[in-house]
C-alpha cells in the first residue's frame, strides 16, 4: 500500500521509500567455464506489485537519469517504434 510522504520534489509527492543493494553479477560470457577474467559487475533489481502502483506498467519504456551516487527513473509515454 502506498503512502504519501512528508518530502516533495518539482511537485511530486514520495510515494513509498525502498532500500535494496547493488549486487554482484556476471555477463553470461563470464560464466563460460573457460573464461579466465571474470570481473563483477553491478546490479539492480525492481520488481513488485508497487512499481505498477507507481505507473511503470508492463512493457512501459523507462528513461533513467544517471549521477553521481543518484539514479532518476521516470515513465517514457512517447509511443515505440
């Protein structure tokens, strides 16, 4: 269930706040028994009744906006293809 929180940005009210963690993950390549570098790489997974809730419906284009020690994700309503 959503609540609104006490915090507001460009008008937009919090919704619901979340903690996850980056995790380690591998390119399928890597996994290969033979391949000698297998160098980590991040992950972030988001999944949940909530992000419907929050209007990223199923196969809805999302934009991300990328900075230091901050990830923006928002809806893109533009049509595809």
């Amino acid at each position: 269930m959503f609540y609104s929180g006490e915090h507001s940005d460009e008008g937009l009210t919090l919704l619901v706040s979340r903690q996850i963690k980056v995790r380690e993950a591998y390119h399928s390549y890597q996994l290969q028994q033979n391949y000698p570098d297998r160098t980590p790489i991040g992950e972030i997974q988001l999944k949940g009744h909530w992000l419907i809730q929050a209007g990223f419906t199923i196969d809805t284009p999302v934009h991300i906006r990328v900075m230091e020690g901050c990830m923006v994700l928002t809806t893109d309503k533009r049509p595809v293809g």
